[in-house]
C-alpha cells in the first residue's frame, strides 16, 4: 500500500532550519548548539518511529511536492530508507553529545551549524524519492562537508580538502549525466522495484555515471584517493561523520541504482556488476593491506575504512537476497564499530595529542576507558561473535554461497585476519608495552569530559547488544529491506 504523510520531509526541515538558526546565532549560541543538535535529532527521531511498524508491515509512505518543473521533490519512507535515516539520527545525537566537549577552537559555532546541516541533507539522500531529489540532498552534503573537512585551514587539511572537493565535482558531473540519460531513455526517474530504464544506448553511460559518483563518496578502489588525507587531518567529529553516515549513502545510492533503477534483470544481462564486485574485491584486499602498513591512527582507520565498505559494496553486486542483507546489516555494524574505533582515537589525540602507533605503547594504563573500548571496537571489525559484524559476514557468507562463489570466504576469511593483525597489536601494546605506574592517573578514568566518554561508551555497547537479546532488531530490518527489494 502507498500513502501521502508528511514526516520526511519535515523531519529534514527542521534539521535545515536549526542549523540555520545555530549558523544564525552564532557565538550567542555556541554553548546551546551541541544541545539544540541533539534535541532536533531527537525530535527528527520521535516524529518516523510512529512509520516504523507499518513499513516492516510492507507499507511505503511517500510525499511529493510540486517543485523544480517539470520534475518534483520527492520523499519516500520505505524498509530501507526508514531504517537509514533513524540510524543515521541516532549515530548523529550521539555523536554531537561527544563534539560537545571536544575542542574546536574559536569555529565551534560554523562547524555545528554545518554539521547539522550535513546530517539533514544525509538524511534526506535516504529519505529522497527520486534521482532528481537524491541528486540535490546528496551535492549539498558533499559540498557542505568541504566546510568540515577544512576546519582546522592549516596547509595539509586545506590540501586533502580540495582534493576531496574536486573529486566531489568530477563525481556531480557524472551523476548530472548519467540522470540525463535515464530521463531522456526512460521518461521517469521516480524508485519502481525491479528497476524502471529499459535497455537502449545510453545505459551504460547512466551505469558508469552513477558508479563513479556513488562509488566515490563509499570509497570504493581506485576512487578512495582523497580518504586517507582527508581523515588525516580534518577534526575528528567531522571524519567520525563522514564514516559513520556519509560514506553509507554512497553504499545507499548505488543500492538504489542496483534494484530500483536498472534493476537485476538488466545488470545480469549485461553483468555490469561484475566490474563493482572486483572493485569490492580489491577494495576490501588494498584497504587492509594499507591499513597495515600505516603507522599514523587516523590513516590506518581511513584504510580500514576502505576496506569495511568493500563488505556492503559485495553484498549489494552479488545480487543475492542474503548477501544484500549482510550488506545493509554491515551498513549499521560498520558505523557502530568505525564510530567507536574514532572517537577512541579523538579522544586519545585530546589528551596525548599522540597518533603514531608506535607511540601508544602503555596508553592503557593512563587511559583505561578508552583503550577498553577501543579493544572491543576492534574485536568487532575482527567478526568475532556475538559482535555485529560476525552477523554480517555471515549473511555475506550465505549470499556467496547462493551466488555460486565459494573463493570470495577466503577474502572474508582473508580480511578478519588482516584486521587482527592491524588493530589487535594496538591493545596489545596500549596494555603491555612501556607501563605508566602512576596508580592516580591509572584510576582516573581517562579525565575525559563526560560527554566524550559517554559517546564512546554508548557506541562499544552498540557493537554487541543487538546479538544478545531474543530478537535482533537491525538484522530484521535488513533481511526485510533485502527481501522487498528482490
């Protein structure tokens, strides 16, 4: 069933319109904008619950407004897009609790207001209808992340930004043509299941256009470039939500492209998807491999980046129902354990301003609380159960299976080893290398503000609560949102 409501597209004003207010107000309001955030982003929360059942229940909700002639402004509430726009509001109030009380400096009230921003325009990527609408949240979230990812205007982030930006605007360009081919052959750029373009000439240049773009923004090999410069030196809240939520809707838009625009008839036939599963492939084998050679944190967990999305960009070109579920299931897992891993290491850089690896030996013994969490954040990149992503990779086991590709479990099995030899010697040597004895500092409890520890905290108890009840609410969501988009 299809009904008219109105919630997603006032959930997306009202993030707008606060971060304008936040930008408006200034210093006036650079105590209160952490907590407006968080209050917008809960409201945004309590206004879809209410569609949460009906839509596991099968309903769509959709709303269009009479805008951009000839085209329109569309949102739509589906399994998929429901479920990605809760968890990124949820991952946002979280994360905005931590920024509270890191340091940014004499910009703290732009970078809120713009982070705020970043967050509407993700949500409303997700929550969009259409090409058309997908295409206008999706350039000002890149271009809005320009602000955050320069934050600290120093010559490496002014460098690793424009890097980012350009990037940016060669992936518009292509995503500018490749929507006109679909309209011109097609006549519609509205979600259909199934897929809506018919086969003609220009499919491939619509294929190619969309992959660069979305696969840019989910850095995927060889279009990661501007990752690991960027993540190297912007603020640690603006890299946090660039994993976290920006890099999914590059993952959500090809998803979209893959089941609601081509459809999976058209790309077996032409087996274009073959081209962004070796991509995959070797995303996943590269990002480790660099994740293990790097010796700067930020960059390492840049290079791991890499590699985590390759599992949901796997998931999604094996065109199997359960391989898709792993990979949306690995789009919430990924977030929850990337997300910690970073904030550990903000607030590591808070306190020691220490990022070289080798210069982390006996930081558990002044920071305790940290390196705790950071040490179950990467036994969950590592797949162990009950942790988040041992579910994932599961699921992404049975896909392969189903899609008659045994070899591609030794790349996961290949990939969990990789990450145990990248994160697990960290904690090894944050507890057992050079001991700090002093017992004071080592029952501090990090002295680290409330806020920052709290969001951590909250973030490492995600990695692994979902596996412990009866019913595991995520993976419901993704197996269904994988079975309706079949």
């Amino acid at each position: 069933m299809e009904t008219t409501l109105w919630q997603p597209a006032a959930v997306t004003l009202l993030l707008m319109l606060t971060a304008f207010f936040v930008w408006l107000g200034g210093e006036k309001l650079k105590q209160a904008a952490p907590w407006l955030t968080v209050l917008s982003l809960a409201a945004g929360i309590y206004l879809l619950l209410p569609l949460a059942s009906p839509v596991l229940a099968g309903a769509v909700f959709t709303v269009r407004y009479d805008v951009l002639p000839p085209f329109f402004l569309t949102f739509r509430a589906d399994t998929l897009s429901l479920g990605l726009a809760l968890l990124f509001q949820f991952l946002g109030l979280i994360l905005a609790v931590y920024t509270s009380a890191y340091p940014l400096g004499q910009a703290r009230p732009r970078f809120n207001a713009v982070y705020l921003f970043v967050l509407a325009c993700s949500v409303g990527v997700v929550l969009a209808g259409d090409l058309i609408s997908l295409f206008l949240f999706f350039e000002a979230m890149s271009l809005s992340a320009f602000i955050l990812f320069i934050h600290n205007r120093d010559k490496a982030s002014i460098a690793a930004t424009f890097k980012f930006l350009y990037m940016t605007v060669g992936g518009s360009v292509l995503y500018f043509i490749a929507l006109g081919a679909v309209f011109f052959q097609a006549g519609s750029v509205a979600w259909q299941n199934g897929g809506f373009m018919p086969a003609g000439p220009y499919t491939w240049l619509a294929f190619t256009g969309f992959a660069v773009a979305f696969g840019m923004k989910a850095a995927m090999f060889p279009l990661h470039l501007w990752m690991a410069d960027a993540y190297g030196t912007a603020p640690v809240p603006a890299v946090t939500l660039s994993s976290m939520v920006m890099l999914k809707t590059g993952a959500y838009g090809l998803i979209r492209v893959y089941y609601n625009v081509l459809g999976t008839d058209m790309l077996k036939s032409h087996g274009w998807q073959e081209a962004i599963l070796v991509l995959s492939v070797i995303s996943v084998l590269y990002g480790s491999t660099c994740a293990f050679a790097e010796r700067d944190l930020m960059r390492r967990l840049a290079f791991s980046g890499v590699a985590q999305l390759g599992y949901i960009l796997l998931g999604a070109s094996l065109l199997t129902p359960d391989a898709l579920a792993g990979g949306i299931y690995h789009i919430m897992a990924h977030a929850m354990m990337k997300g910690a891993l970073l904030l550990c290491a903000g607030a590591i850089l808070v306190k020691t301003g220490k990022r070289n690896i080798v210069d982390l030996a006996g930081i558990g013994w002044q920071m305790p609380l940290t390196m705790i969490c950071f040490s179950l954040a990467a036994l969950t990149a590592v797949g162990l159960p009950p942790m988040n992503i041992f579910i994932s990779k599961w699921y992404l086991s049975l896909g392969i299976l189903a899609a008659d590709r045994p070899l591609l479990i030794v790349l996961l099995l290949v990939s969990s080893m990789l990450n145990a030899a990248y994160y697990l010697p960290i904690s090894f040597m944050a507890f057992f290398g050079e001991r700090n004895r002093d017992l004071h500092a080592t029952l501090s409890f990090d002295r680290l503000p409330w806020a920052m520890s709290a969001g951590i905290v909250v973030l490492v108890i995600c990695c692994l609560a979902f596996s412990l009840g009866s019913v595991n609410v995520p993976l419901l969501w993704a197996r269904t949102a994988a079975a309706r988009l079949f």
